[in-house]
C-alpha cells in the first residue's frame, strides 16, 4: 500500500487548540453583543437545495456556487439514455460549467441570508414578528484564495424581518462599534451607502444601458481604480459623457450631512431623494441614542455591495490600519423571502467574517494574554505517590471553574513546567513531601516567574482572580 501525502483542499484551513481558543474569544464577542441587542440563535443545513441559493447573488455570485452531487455514486446510476437526458454532447464539450448544473441539485451554503429567508418561509406560522435572529456557521465560496480570502469560512450574521424600521439600521451601527470597540479594533470606518442613491444615480446619467451593470462595476472600484471600472462601463454600453458625470456624483466631498445636501442638489428623482432621506434618518437615530463616533461612521456613495438582493442601506467596515478587506457588510432587503413564496416581508442584516477579524487582530497583536490558552492550571505530578492524593485537588480546582489538569505522568519538573509553557498554561501548582506535610502548596506564575506558598483555598482565590 503505498504511503499518501496528506494535503486539504485549496482556500480551506485546518485550526489547531490555541487558534481555535482564540476564535472562540472573537465568538464570544459578538455572541453577547448580538444577544444584548435581542437577536435569537439560529441554525441551518450545510446543504441546501440548488434551488435556494440560484439566482439570489447575481450573475457572479451564481458562478462562485460550491455544486455537490446528489449521491457519491449518481452517476454510476445514470447509464445510457438516462445519463443523455441529463447532459448532452454538447454539454460534455462545454465543460464541467455546463455538466454540473444538470447533474447537481444541491449546493453548500454561500451565505447565511438566503438560508435564513427560506427559514422563515417555511416556519412563518410559527415565528414573532419582528424576529431577529443571529447565526454562526461556516460558508462555501470556489472563490480565488488569497490572503483574507477563503473558500470556506465563518460567517456572524445578525438580520431582523418582518419591519421597515430604520431603527434595525441604527442599531446595526451600534452593534458594529460595540463589537470591533471589544476587540480592540479602535481604527476602522463604518461605510454605508443606499441602493436609492445608486438607483437614483443611474438615472441621472440617462442612460440605456444595464443597471445591474453599473452596480457591479461600481463594486469593484477599490480593486480595479477609475480607469478600470470606465473600461468595464464602455464594454456594458455606458457613454463617455454619463461615466463623466458618474464619476462627478461619486466624488463628492465632506462629513455625512455635507455629501447628502450635494447629491440632493445633483439629482432629483424618487430613489435618489428617498435612499438621501433614510440616510439622513438612521443618522437622527443614532444621534437621538446618544452615538459618539461618527468619526467612524462614513456616507460613501461608491459602495455598490454585490449582493442583488440589496433594496436599502447598505453596510462595509474597513479596518483602515490593516492591508484587507472588508470585515463585515450588510444591508436591507425588502423581498428576499418573496422568491420563497411571501412576498412583502422586508429584513435587514449584516455579517461579521470572522476569518479576517482573527487575521487583523493577530496582525495587531490584540488578542489579549492567555485568549489562545484553555488550561489556567497545571497541577503538577511531582512522584508516584502523587497521583491518588492530587486527584481530590484537581477535583476542587475544576469544582472552582478552573480548566486544570494534572501531568499524566510523574518525573522531573522541569519537563512539565515546558508542557505548561507551550500550552500557555499560566499557573503550575506543585505539593512535594514537604508542602505535603505542612498542608500547602507552591504555585508558580509562569508569566511572572513569581512563586508563593499558598493553602488551597488561597490557590483557589489567587487562580481565579488571575
């Protein structure tokens, strides 16, 4: 039998002990913060029905689908005329693009809102409205990996349905802050923009060409620059003239209320003036709640968000001392669950990546001290007769709230306080013969080097505080 190299796919990534540790510490931020706000957790299928996920991210978002089969052995099933009625000469000299569509029924999730339209489609008679719900799972894109890139990752979604209220946008401001203000991440840029903006943009260029075009050009601007999203705009059928005067609206300059009074005056027509005002709104909203960092709140009228689903504001937090991308966005939308069949139900959420919050964060070097450890506590396993009489320690340790364990096997120390060490362990709890009979023990604070003679139960205080 021959040996085989281990490998995973491309764009996904094995987590060991001390990274996980440290992206549960991002979880569980933005687990309480999403629960103080009222969010209730929520769960959905890794798989979903190709059905669900088509047609919902637009024409490239379509193209990033992970396609899955509808069983391990489908196509050995499929023999003769049954294959041919699924894919045809000309598909098989197309492709694998052209066979998969016809052969998949299936698809993993690209994103948590969809799964969760169609989640409340079907439990609708069961839900409060409005609900809000927020959910943590991992997400499949055959996207190009690269750094802050990859084909599956975690996604931290919170969305509310079954209101208009621009107080879910407000609130999803302040949920962000609270969030990156936990995690240390003080230098970043909230974006938000409309769809009405964009819409009422697109109008004013007066033109015949495609809207959708616009928009995903538009999206793209940070990546390919003013010279190639004008390319991109001529190939779609827009003029030189209305890419002038694009570039004209998108340009403008100053704090918040300053760039809507200058679109407002550019253009008049009923998106552009309705997407300006719930802008203007969501800003009252947040100073009436007494917000204090508009310094971190940006109007920008470039951000598109590729999403076809957007109808409202939408959402993008930069960390602006970091090389990356965007580490959260969202937006509202006023029809996703009526391609499940009900229509009207309007929603509006957002999404933590928690793939490339960890990245700032460890780029920065914010994770506090210890966020990668699991064990406060070695107790230490000094000789053979030290096992049966440290288990009724370990016992009272634990009992505390303390994670501990006791090294597994007896011998030198100096072995066991390098175990502690590369772990992380901050404490190491030693009792030889002579702590023994006097009932005390030594802890160790690795991180200081410090080392005090305690009883257990000022072990236990000091461990707990520490």
């Amino acid at each position: 039998m021959s040996i085989q190299k281990p490998s995973i796919p491309q764009g996904t990534r094995d987590f060991g002990p001390a990274v996980v540790a440290r992206r549960n510490y991002i979880f569980g931020i933005i687990r309480r913060t999403f629960e103080k706000f009222g969010y209730a957790p929520l769960e959905t299928p890794t798989l979903e029905n190709l059905s669900v996920l088509t047609g919902k991210y637009g024409d490239e978002g379509d193209q990033l689908l992970f396609k899955v089969l509808n069983s391990g052995n489908f196509l050995k099933k499929q023999k003769g005329d049954k294959i041919t009625e699924l894919v045809t000469p000309d598909d098989l000299e197309a492709g694998p693009r052209s066979v998969l569509p016809k052969i998949a029924e299936k698809g993993l999730r690209y994103d948590l809102t969809v799964p969760f339209a169609r989640y409340v489609v079907m439990n609708r008679n069961t839900l409060t409205f409005p609900f809000k719900r927020y959910q943590i799972q991992p997400v499949w894109r055959a996207d190009r990996p690269q750094r802050g890139r990859y084909r599956e990752f975690y996604q931290c979604d919170a969305d509310v349905v079954g209101t208009d209220s621009l107080l879910c946008e407000a609130e999803i401001v302040l949920m962000m802050c609270e969030v990156l203000n936990a995690l240390g991440l003080t230098d970043f840029t909230i974006k938000i923009n409309h769809r009405g903006v964009l819409s009422g943009m697109y109008q004013a260029l007066g033109s015949d060409a495609r809207e959708t075009d616009l928009f995903v050009a538009i999206d793209k601007l940070d990546k390919i620059g003013q010279d190639g999203v004008t390319k991109e705009l001529l190939e779609k059928g827009f003029s030189d003239a209305a890419i002038g005067r694009l570039f004209s609206l998108l340009g403008v300059e100053g704090g918040f209320a300053e760039k809507i009074a200058q679109l407002q005056a550019a253009f008049d027509n009923e998106p552009g003036t309705r997407g300006l005002g719930e802008l203007s709104t969501v800003s009252e909203l947040l100073t009436a709640f007494g917000f204090t960092q508009f310094q971190n709140l940006e109007f920008d009228p470039t951000l598109a968000r590729g999403l076809s689903y957007y109808t409202g504001c939408i959402f993008e937090i930069k960390i602006n001392n970091v090389n990356m991308g965007s580490v959260s966005g969202g937006g509202r939308y006023d029809n996703l669950t009526g391609a499940f069949g009900l229509p009207g139900v309007s929603g509006v959420g957002f999404s933590f990546g928690v793939d490339r919050l960890y990245d700032c964060l460890e780029e920065l070097n914010l994770f506090p001290e210890g966020a990668a450890a699991i064990t406060r506590c070695l107790v230490a396993n000094f000789d053979e007769a030290t096992m049966p009489l440290m288990l009724p320690v370990l016992r009272q340790l634990r009992d505390a709230g303390i994670p501990s364990e006791l090294y597994p096997e007896s011998g030198k120390l100096g072995r066991q306080f390098k175990y502690a060490d590369a772990k992380g362990i901050p404490y190491v709890l030693i009792q030889g013969p002579d702590e023994r009979t006097a009932s005390q023990f030594k802890l160790k604070d690795l991180r200081t080097g410090q080392e005090q003679t305690l009883t257990l139960d000022q072990v236990l205080t000091q461990v707990a505080a520490g």
